[in-house]
C-alpha cells in the first residue's frame, strides 16, 4: 500500500539507498547559509543554518 500518498513501498529497497548514496549525495553540496550570496542554479533551504545548492 501507499506510504504517503503518491508513494509505495519498494521490493528492493537497498537498490535505492544505494543509488542515493552512490549518485546523488556526491553532487550535493551543504555549505553554510552566508553562501547563498554566490550564483548558483537551486538552493533549498533545509534550516536557518544549512542550506544545498547545486550548480
């Protein structure tokens, strides 16, 4: 069944959080909030003290 809506429960679970691990944690960049002067593409803005920007 769904977990939140829009979401299932995978059969291989390990596959993804190795894909997570392997794939997107390597382009993420966490600096400080005081970075977000510089350019960059996205930021997100996970507290008041980290945010992930990515170019």
């Amino acid at each position: 069944g769904e977990i939140v809506y829009g979401s299932f429960k995978s059969g291989k679970p390990q596959c993804h959080l190795n894909n997570l691990r392997n794939i997107l944690l390597p382009a993420v960049n966490i600096l400080s909030i005081f970075s977000m002067f510089l350019s960059f593409s996205y930021i997100l803005v996970l507290n008041s003290h980290y945010v992930i920007l990515t170019n």
